[in-house]
C-alpha cells in the first residue's frame, strides 16, 4: 500500500490507510525509528483497575507489624558529603 508524505507546519505528516489503522479515536503513539523503517505503535493506557485483585491478594498478615520509620536528616546537596566518602 503507498501513501505520501506531506508538510504540515514544520513537521512531516502521513496519512495511514484505514485498513492498516489500529487506533479507533485520536490517541496518542509512540514513533521509532529502527534503521530505515518508521515504527507507529499505540501508546498503552495504565489503568488502575486490577488494583483491588492485587491487593487482595496479599495475606492477611502482610504487615501486620506496620512498617519501620527511619528519622530524616538533612541532604547536603553541595556534594561534601560524598567528598568525605571518597578521601
């Protein structure tokens, strides 16, 4: 199948041929380039709705003592810190 590439504003554009389209509305995909081959595949949506099987899936005793906390101390974000490792 042959289609032609075209301006549109400063990028290039292709139309697909609704016999190869795998997306039904606008949606967003991810474009590869892979030696001289344009690889157009369909940006996967996470949803959250497995959620409530995976937490149920936990046993009951699954942190049943809580968790550890540790206190927080300041980050010397100038990088003495890791010259004092270092020497």
């Amino acid at each position: 199948m042959l289609t032609r590439v075209f301006k549109s504003g400063n990028s290039l554009a292709m139309r697909i041929p609704k016999e190869l389209g795998f997306v039904d509305d606008a949606q967003d995909v991810e474009v590869e380039r892979v030696g001289n081959t344009l690889v157009v595949r369909p940006v996967a949506i996470g949803t959250l709705s497995g959620l409530g099987d995976i937490f149920a899936s936990f046993s009951s005793s699954f942190m049943a003592q809580g968790r550890e906390f540790h206190d927080e101390r300041e980050r010397d974000w100038t990088g003495g810190d890791q010259a004092q490792q270092k020497g």
